[in-house]
C-alpha cells in the first residue's frame, strides 16, 4: 500500500466493538477527511482483519499468522494498532471515539471518558446486556492500547433525551420510571447525521415534520420536530418497535407471559429467542436475516416475512405522523432503507391518504428524492455515517482539553 505513505498528521479513530468484532474508521484532521474503513471479525475464533482504504475501490485481507489471532478485544485492537502504525506511520491518532449504545438517564452528550464515567456505564450494562459490555472491551483496550490518549463515549440513547415524559414512560409503576426504566430509543448517532444532512441538503424542509427510517439488520424510526427528535419506535431495548434481522420488535408481553409459564422457558432462553432466533429469520422460517436473501427467495416464508415487515413499516410511519399531526419528510437511511428499493416501494405503495406520491423511475435509480414532484411529502433516501458523527465530537471535545 506505498500509495498510502502521503497520509500524514493528526487523526482520531473511531471504534464500534461488537460480542466479536471492531469496526473502525480514522479520519484525517483538520478537515476530517475518512481515510481508512476496516472491520476485524471473528474475535476469540477464526478472526478476519480487512481494511478498505479511502481512496481506492478494492478491499484488502490482512493476513496474520496462527499465532496472533486475537483471544479478545484487547489483543485484537493491540493487533490493528500495531499494522495502523505500519501502514500510516505518518498518521497520530490523538483521540478514539466510541460508539457506546446506552447512556442511561443521565448521558445526552458525548463525554470524555474517566474513571467514574467507566464505572457509571458499568451500572448501565442491566440495559443493554448485548451491546453496552462490548462496548466498554473496546473501551478498556483502547485505553490500554493508547495509553493517556483522550476517548470519547458517544452513545446512541443520547440524541433522543429530548423526548417529553409521555414519550419515554410505560404505563407500570411509576417507581420503575424512576429506576430508569423508560423509553429510550436507539440509533441516535445515524439519526444526527440525517437531521444535519437535512439541514445542509433542504434547510426549509428540515425544519418540518420529518419521519426518519432507520432500517438495516438493527431499524427503527424516529420522529424529528425542528430537527429534535420527539419520539422513537424503540424503547426501553433494542428489541422494540420494529421487526429486524433477527430481533422480534413489538410483541405482547403476554407472549412472554406464556414462553415461561407453559413453555417452561428461562429468561435467557427466552432472550435467545428474542434477540436471535426472531424478526426476518424466524419468520422466514430461518431461512435468513438478510433482506437480499429473502427478496430473492421464491418461499413463501420468505414473501410473508417482507409481508410482515413492510406492514409494520408502514404501521408506525402511521403512528408518528399521528403524534406530529402531519408529515413533511420522509427519510430512508440503514442497509435495506438505502439499498432495497422495493423495500422503499412497498412502503410507498397506497400511502397517498399521507400525502406520499412515489416516483417509481426514481426509486428504481437509487436517487436521492425518490418522491414525485405531486407528492405532498417530500421522500428522501440518504446513506448515514454514524463514525462521521463520533469522530467530530471527538475531535470537538479533544479540543477543549488539547492543543490541537
């Protein structure tokens, strides 16, 4: 890669550790220009190490010997520091940003990471039980990696803290409200992104009714008033709302009710089945959790479980718009919301008592309006970038703390 030896100066990396994965990314400062995109898999296994960078069109496999595949996150992102300063000697990484899904109560901003911010986000991982304690693996390692370099905890929870009481209670006990069981909403680093690229793309728009539609293996939706997010079809988990991948969404407690008192199921049985075995895989029979594979599927479990999908697409577009009272922009982002045009399609089709008018041939291109010019809501597919949104709080609060 000797194309790559003109990077040079200051950076900041991003990390998005999964049970068994690093995602990253190192943005080049002043300008935060991304450089670098790569994925480590397979963590305590197998591993994969692949990197794409920036200015070029191909992927590369970086191949490390039997030895050094990593046992945990530390060693795998003790590894991938290891070829990054190989690869991009030039290049300082000066901060580590991290996607942390949870926040709680109390987090609606990035933070710099402390002691007593780790110990705080440990109370949190009862929340978040898959998300949050690999989040803080990357965390640690980072830190041991780094050494006294600044990181960054921007959490997913954070951007929907401007919610009222009625949009994050449940209607139990008031005494659980107070224990921090509420509403929380997720995917708020992807929702940012798409108010502000609202903002730069159709300022007057912007500041409407907008719905935005998270859809990927993980989806939900949220509804923005001025920019501000009002309301969100996921919860007090990730488990609410939508249907996803492999994760039920809406469901009657009373399914769980009956899981445990006549299945005899545990709670982590159950959780299994919620979080893993549910959604587009168990509805296809478990044939996939992958749209691509089910719209390519001739079963007939396949077509019901997109049936079921767009329904309750089309559903809480319904709902939101209700809280609203209307509905100015319509905004598909995530792997199926930017990919799938039929997806988009479906959701569309017979939605003119909202105000929505689709352009088929516009659709079909994958361009950026994909309404027609009658369509009294203007719908949008826009590619989000989540790491774009940690690395500039981390370089915002890097500052305030460096001489940068």
């Amino acid at each position: 890669m000797n194309n790559q030896e003109n990077l040079r100066g200051q950076a900041i990396l991003t990390i998005n550790a999964g049970s068994s994965s690093i995602k990253f990314s190192v943005f080049l400062l002043p300008q935060s220009n991304q450089i670098l995109v790569g994925q480590i898999d397979g963590i305590g296994g197998e591993s994969t190490f692949k990197v794409r960078w920036c200015s070029e069109n191909s992927e590369h496999t970086i191949n490390w010997p039997h030895a050094k595949q990593p046992h945990n996150h530390r060693e795998a992102l003790s590894e991938l520091i290891q070829w990054l300063h190989s690869a991009a000697q030039d290049v300082e990484i000066i901060a580590v940003g991290h996607r942390v899904v949870h926040g709680g109560q109390k987090y609606s901003a990035p933070t710099i990471i402390t002691d007593e911010v780790m110990k705080e986000l440990e109370a949190l991982m009862a929340l978040a039980p898959l998300h949050e304690p690999h989040n803080l693996a990357g965390i640690r390692a980072a830190q041991e990696s780094f050494g006294d370099i600044p990181q960054i905890a921007c959490f997913d929870t954070a951007f929907h803290r401007t919610h009222s009481f009625v949009d994050d209670c449940y209607a139990i006990p008031r005494s659980f409200y107070d224990k921090g069981v509420c509403r929380y909403g997720f995917h708020g680093l992807s929702y940012q992104y798409i108010a502000e690229r609202l903002m730069t793309m159709f300022p007057k728009e912007s500041g409407g009714k907008v719905i935005v539609a998270h859809l990927g293996n993980g989806a939900s939706m949220t509804a923005l008033k001025g920019g501000i997010s009002i309301a969100s079809t996921m919860g007090f988990s990730s488990l609410d709302g939508l249907p996803m991948g492999t994760r039920c969404g809406d469901i009657d407690p009373g399914v769980l009710l009956y899981m445990m008192q006549h299945e005899g199921l545990s709670a982590n049985e159950i959780s299994d089945i919620l979080y893993k075995e549910s959604g587009l895989k168990g509805l296809s029979g478990g044939l996939s959790n992958d749209m691509r594979t089910l719209e390519a599927s001739a079963l007939p479990e396949a077509k019901e479980a997109i049936d079921y999908y767009v329904r309750e697409v089309k559903r809480e577009i319904g709902a939101l718009t209700a809280l609203m009272a209307g509905l100015d922009v319509l905004v598909f982002t995530g792997g199926i919301g930017s990919n799938s045009a039929m997806i988009r399609a479906r959701v569309l089709k017979d939605m003119s008592w909202i105000g929505i008018d689709i352009d088929e041939e516009h659709n079909l291109k994958g361009e950026t309006i994909v309404s027609s010019p009658a369509s009294k809501v203007l719908c949008l597919k826009i590619n989000t970038d989540e790491e774009r949104v940690i690395a500039r709080h981390a370089f915002e609060l890097t500052k305030q703390i460096c001489d940068v």
